[in-house]
C-alpha cells in the first residue's frame, strides 16, 4: 500500500505519518526537503529566497529524492508527496522559470501522483509551532493549503483522497479504517495493497 500525506506546514503531517508506519509496519519516507537541506548544507527554507540557482538545485532534487524513495518500495507512508513538489515549485519556481521548465517539473509529478493508493490530506487545525526550519507565518500556511488542495484534487483521483481533522486520535482511528476496510474488501488478512479505493465520509 502506497500512502502519503500531504498539506501546508504544521498541521501534523509528520507525527501522523510515524504514528502509523508504526501501526502498520509499512515503512516510513521522511520528508525530503529536510534531507536535501541537510546535504545541501540550508538551514531553512527561508535561505533560498532570491538565489535562483540553489533554488532550482534544491527544488529538483527534492523531487528526484522524492521520486526514488517512492519507487524503491511497494509499500510505504510518506510524509510528503510530489503534491508538495508541485505546489513548492509553483510557490517559489514557477516565475523564474520556463514554461518548459515548469511542464516537465509538473508532468514528473503527475506521472508520479498516479501511483498512490491514497493521499491523506491534512486540515490546517492546530497552532503553529517554530522548529527552525518551517515558516509560522498563518497567512502563508493558509495560501499553502489552497494551493495543496488546488493540486491534490487536480491530480489524485477524489477516491484516492481521504480529509482528515480533528485531534490526533481522530485522525489516526480514520486512516486506520480506511486501511481495514480496505483490506477485508479484499480478504487481506494484513495490511496490503488495494486494487480500488472507497473514501467513506469524503466531502
């Protein structure tokens, strides 16, 4: 089962997606953006405004990280996915770069948003909180989230997308269900791959 979330930054995308590579045993894709600052030495997103070239650096190999994590597994939750890739690459990209440039970054991730087998979509509800590396700025997660949700219903088909909010159990029972229903409608006795998708209480 390929499972990754998606949504702005400090709605919980991260805490979740541990919690439940650990009730599912499906193994855990850390957020890129982090990996690659950390090789590229970028102490925060923030460093790469106004120097085009890092930027774009940057940009393309958080997707190719992203992608090749993604494809070395059959299985996996994700924290993150090439949803994020797009809307960063909109956000912070698109302006600077050819249209050329920018259908080739867009086509990567819409070849690559076919293969999931759910995205969980993750509401803006909590407080946000500074961890040095993400913005707190509450207008820029609003724009963020618009964003994400405009791409995420462009690109994954609505019955491979499940809302999720409310508090952390909340979020976690409703995942957790979806998985189980998807597993006893195909009379897998564990956790597995689905052939088709049912999203209960999507709105």
């Amino acid at each position: 089962m390929r499972i990754g979330l998606t949504g702005a930054q400090g709605v919980g995308k991260t805490t979740l997606a541990r919690k439940l590579s650990e009730e599912t045993k499906l193994p855990l894709i850390e957020e890129q953006a982090r990996v690659v600052a950390r090789e590229m030495d970028i102490d925060r997103p923030a460093v790469l405004r106004g120097r085009h070239k890092l930027s774009r650096e940057f940009q393309w190999r958080c997707l190719r990280y992203q992608i090749g994590k993604e494809d070395s597994l059959n299985n996996f939750i994700a924290d993150r996915t090439v949803i994020d890739n797009a809307v960063y690459w909109i956000k912070w990209r698109a302006w600077n770069s050819s249209s050329a440039e920018n259908l080739a970054y867009y086509r990567r991730c819409e070849v690559q948003a076919r293969k999931y087998d759910l995205v969980i979509y993750v509401r803006p509800e909590i407080p946000l909180v500074a961890n040095g590396f993400r913005s707190t700025n509450p207008t820029y997660q609003q724009e963020m989230d618009w964003l994400i949700r405009t791409v995420l219903f462009g690109l994954v088909s609505r019955e491979k997308i499940l809302i999720v909010s409310g508090g952390f159990k909340e979020r976690m029972d409703r995942v957790l269900d979806w998985i189980r229903q998807q597993n006893h409608a195909h009379n897998e006795p564990s956790y597995g791959t689905p052939t088709t998708s049912h999203i209960h209480g999507f709105h």
